[in-house]
C-alpha cells in the first residue's frame, strides 16, 4: 500500500515507539483507543482531542440516571483526570479538528495549532438530527438529546405537570418518554412510521413497548407525524399530520443521528454510510483509523456501522492492536441495552432480514423475541429476561441455531440448547 507521500508502507506494521498517534473525538471510542494504546505499551504521544470542555464521560446515563439527578457528572467520567497525566495522554479539550493535512501527516486545530501524527484515529461519533427550522425546530424550548450540554440546557424543563412533545418512536425518543413520565410530566410521543421501532425491531417488540408506555400513561401515537411547531420565539404548541393541534411546554426530537464524517470528507477519505473502514479498522489511507460510531465496516458481507457503547469499545481497543503491529480483524458482536420504566431490554445480533420470530416465556412479566431467518438465529431482545440474552448471545456468536419450535416450548431448558 502506498500512502500519499509516495512512501511504501506497510499499514500493519507498528509505528515506531517514539511515534506520536492523535486521537479525534473524546468518546467512548476515542477513550477507549487512547487507553489501549497505552496497555499495550505505546510510549510515544497520544494526544485526545475533544470538542467538549469536559473529559470523556459515559452517555448512555446522561438521559436517564444524570437527568434523574441519581448521578453526578463527575460519576459519568470515564476516569478522573489525573489518569490522562498519569498515562501520559494529551487532553485538548474545548477543541475541535478543522483540517487534515495527509501529505505532511497533521491535524490543524480550531485553536489554530497542528498537531503532527504517525497515525491518526478519527473516532467523531455521531450527532443527533434536529427538526428542521421549517418544522419549527429553531424555535426556543426545541431539544435533541445527546452529549452533556443537551442535558444541562433541557434539566429545567421537566417540571412535574408540564406537557412534552416527544418526536420520534425509536429507543431514543421511548427513553425520553419514559423519563418525563417518571418525573411526572404528562408526555405525547408521535410516530410517523405505521408502529414505533419498526425500523429496528420486530412487531412483537413494537407491541410490547406500546402497551408498556401507554400503561404508564404515555398518549403515545403512531403513523402521525409533526406537521410544525406553533409558537413566537419559542413553542408553545404543535400542528400533528392528522391535523391535531397539542399545546406543548416543550419538544424533544428522538429522530436519529448523523454520523460525523465531515472531516473525513475533507480530508478525501472514502464515505459509505460513515468513514468507511476495511476489517482491520483502516480507512482509504494507511496512516488513518476510525472507530465508533462514525465508522462503517465489513460485517457478513454486508456493511454495517453499529451505534453502541460495546461496538465503540471493541472497535475501538482493535484499532490500537493494529497501530501496535498486532492485528486482529475486528468481528464485531452486536449487543444493545435500553431501560425503559421497569423494563431493561436486552439485544444480542442484528435482525436484518428476518423473517420469522420465535416467542419466549421467561419467569413473571419477562419474555424474549427469538429473531430468525429460516432456520438461522439472528438476533434475540429479552425483556427483563437476562439469562434468555445471555445463552441467545452465546448461542450467535457461536454460529448455533436451535429450532425455533424447542426455544419457543417452555418445556425447554434454555441452557441445553448451547450443547445441541
């Protein structure tokens, strides 16, 4: 392979020790390859650079446990700051990449500095979709739900009795749903596809996450859109597809995420729904990495790019193997988690394609949905049913498919099925 200087290089050998690796986006894919690097013995610079004051925290809690105030932000932290001085990893916070230079092999800051690199990792993760200002969406009172700042800026907004117009039913948009209910706001989440989730999950899930929100009270509509949002400088009301008008206190939009791929672009490197990166975490050129959630690779001959806390650790920890001369191909499994009220939901696999589903009785309320493409398991969502998860995602990353008739019979002992 040869990289744009005209240089040979063989991108899996190691860098030299000495050698400086910059890191860009200060997430969960971005802290976890910065610290890899450092285990597996790098001692040269790593610099972490990150757009946000704060360090790299947690973002799952932030929707739910830190706007419940069950948790602090320095608890969301990843690791206090003294570990990034200890490990020796440059923190450049409140900063933000602007430039790639690949011939001279630096980064230009928004501060103005640059910072050379041997190899570069674009961990940029993924911002969420706003409502379109036609739509209202510039109006005051408007939030999307994603990074630190989006929480602290909509805190004051849940106030018990206020009304919350929820835009979107996919596990976004039913977690902000679920936490307004909880702190007791009276809460209308709108759908525009025919059944919340149907991207993502199968109709008996949809089903079941239906009859959950609306037993807790949520006005919870599907195949109704948002028209636009009503109001002078800031929303007090909306204007429903159905031609329903609500008056609201404020919207939250759960509609899905953009990964950040701008500076790749820029930068000439290949896009394909994301950074596109090959099975070793490589992008189009040799000296550059990406992981996380803005990264889209190989995954059984299909190209996927997975937006999770577990995708962005592994991808992320293989990136660093491979800067270090020991690659691994990176096999990604699939796993997801969503608390909703009561409910946690549990998903091993992926789901495309399925075409039958297999239903599982757990203990009590739990049961689990068995996803299957002829006689191959896919995937598996278990509510409330952490043992039904865990054997399923045994059971797939093994490659072993049970009958879906003997997962379906409650007279089958969960356990067997692994040595079958």
């Amino acid at each position: 392979m040869t990289d744009v200087a005209g240089l040979k290089e063989d991108p899996m050998d190691r860098i030299g020790e000495k050698e400086p690796v910059v890191v860009i986006g200060a997430g969960q894919a971005g802290f976890s390859v910065s610290a890899k690097l450092r285990d597996l013995g790098h001692a040269g610079p790593v610099t972490l650079v990150g757009d946000e004051a704060s360090p790299p925290y947690q973002r799952p809690p932030l929707s739910k446990a830190y706007l419940l105030g069950e948790m602090t932000e320095e608890r969301l932290y990843f690791r206090p700051r003294s570990f990034y001085e200890e490990r020796s990893i440059g923190l450049r916070l409140g900063t933000h990449a602007e430039h790639i230079d690949r011939a001279a092999r630096e980064v230009r800051l928004s501060d103005g500095t640059s910072l050379p690199y041997a190899r570069l990792v674009l961990a940029t993760g993924s911002r969420p979709r706003r409502l379109p200002p036609a739509l209202g969406g510039d109006l005051g009172g408007v939030y999307a739900v994603r990074n630190l700042s989006d929480i602290d800026a909509v805190k004051s907004e849940f106030g018990a009795g206020r009304h919350v117009l929820v835009v979107g039913g996919g596990y976004i948009g039913l977690e902000a749903a679920a936490v307004a209910s909880k702190l007791g706001l009276r809460v209308t989440l709108v759908e525009a596809a025919p059944r919340i989730l149907q991207r993502v999950a199968a109709t008996e899930t949809s089903d079941y996450f239906r009859r959950l929100h609306r037993g807790h009270g949520i006005d919870l509509r599907e195949g109704v859109g948002l028209e636009g949002l009503l109001g002078a400088g800031r929303v007090g009301g909306a204007r429903l597809t159905d031609g329903a008008e609500l008056e609201v206190d404020f919207v939250l939009a759960g509609i899905g995420i953009h990964p950040n791929t701008e500076l790749a672009e820029q930068a000439g490197l290949e896009i394909d729904n994301g950074i596109k990166v090959d099975e070793y975490c490589r992008t189009s050129d040799p000296a550059i990495l990406a992981a996380g959630d803005c990264a889209s690779f190989p995954w059984r001959g299909m190209r996927v790019r997975l937006e999770s806390v577990g995708n962005a650790i592994e991808q992320a920890e293989a990136a660093a193997s491979v800067i270090m001369g020991e690659p691994q191909l990176y096999t990604a499994r699939p796993w997801f988690w969503s608390d909703q009220f009561d409910v946690k939901l549990q998903i091993a696999g992926l789901s495309f394609g399925h075409d039958r589903v297999a239903i599982r009785k757990g203990e009590g309320a739990s049961v689990s949905f068995w996803y299957y493409r002829g006689e191959e398991l896919l995937a598996v969502d278990a509510m409330n049913d952490s043992r039904a998860y865990m054997i399923a995602k045994r059971l797939i990353e093994a490659g072993k498919s049970p009958a879906p008739e003997l997962v379906a019979n409650p007279g089958t002992e969960l356990k067997s099925l692994l040595n079958r």
